[in-house]
C-alpha cells in the first residue's frame, strides 16, 4: 500500500508539473507580493487557515480557533511562509506555530515544505513537519485555487494529507 502511494504522488508532481510547463497562459507577476491563504485540509493540522472559527454544542460549550496564513513572495515562484493556529476550548489550548517555504515549479505546482511546534501546555510541545503539493488554478488574476496532497509529520508519527487552498496574493 505504501508504494501505491508513493507511485501515485510521483505521477501527479510529474504530470502536474508537465501540465504547468506546456500552458500558454500568461503567469501574474507575484514577486513583492504577500501571500494570504485560507482552505480546508481533510486531514491536517490545528488551525490550518486564516481567519476565525467559533463552533458551540448544545452542552453549552464551544470550540474557538484562529489562523493566518500568511508569506512573502521573494521571486515570482518562491515564497517564505509563517503560520500561526490557536485553539481553545473544554479546557484545552494549543498554539501552532510554522514557517516554511512554498515554491511554484512551472509557475503552476506549488511545492510547500513547512516545519514547527504544536505546543498543548507545559511539557507537551511536539514538532511538526509538513510537505505538500498540488496544482494551482488561477480563479483571478491574483486568487488561485490549490488542491494540495502531502504529509504531515509529527514526531514519530505520519499521515497522508488532502486539501484544498485559495491564494491570494496582495
């Protein structure tokens, strides 16, 4: 099953990546921009996008998180990225602190390899590590739409990752 897996990813970069080198669409010029992105990860970490999510039960509890997201694009194909997630809530927090870099090869296969602490409290900080990549699809000039697969990694432990992310370069 674990070769299965890695043929697969093999095949999308490479066809994703011969895909992005063949198009004829004219590329946005990203470099000085700053990147904000926001998604949804079906697998993934705390907190993986920008903004704020409150969600309450009918026990009268409620779960509270807050994101960014956010790089500096330093060429048009590469980025340094920061991430910070909060949650709280039933008497837990965790803070997700990230940096990393985002590459787009072709201009079109954004390749991200992320690494960073997930902290819970005193004595239970865990390092985390992310690698991903995907396709991205311009919805406007400056807003792409990135299906992404990967891994995350934390400590010992690893998991396939799906998402979907919107860019928006400002």
């Amino acid at each position: 099953m674990n070769k299965v897996i890695k043929i697969f990813a093999f095949l999308f970069l490479l066809g994703n990546f011969s895909f992005a080198l063949s198009s004829d669409d004219e590329v946005f010029v990203r470099k000085g921009k700053v990147l904000v992105e926001t998604g949804y990860n079906i697998v993934g970490g705390i907190s993986n996008s920008t903004g704020t999510n409150i969600q309450l039960d009918f026990d009268g509890g409620s779960i509270t998180a807050l994101g960014v997201d956010m790089g500096i694009m330093l060429s048009n194909n590469f980025a340094l990225k920061f991430k910070l997630g909060l949650l709280s809530g039933s008497g837990i927090s965790v803070t997700n602190i990230t940096g990393g870099v985002k590459y787009y090869a072709g201009g079109r296969v954004p390749i991200e390899l992320t690494a960073g602490i997930l902290d819970g409290g005193p004595g239970s900080s865990t390092f985390s590590a992310g690698l991903k990549f995907g396709y991205a699809a311009n919805l406007a000039q400056n807003i792409t739409l990135e299906p992404a697969i990967g891994f995350l990694i934390l400590d010992d432990e690893a998991a396939l990752n799906f998402g979907v992310t919107f860019g928006l370069f400002l």
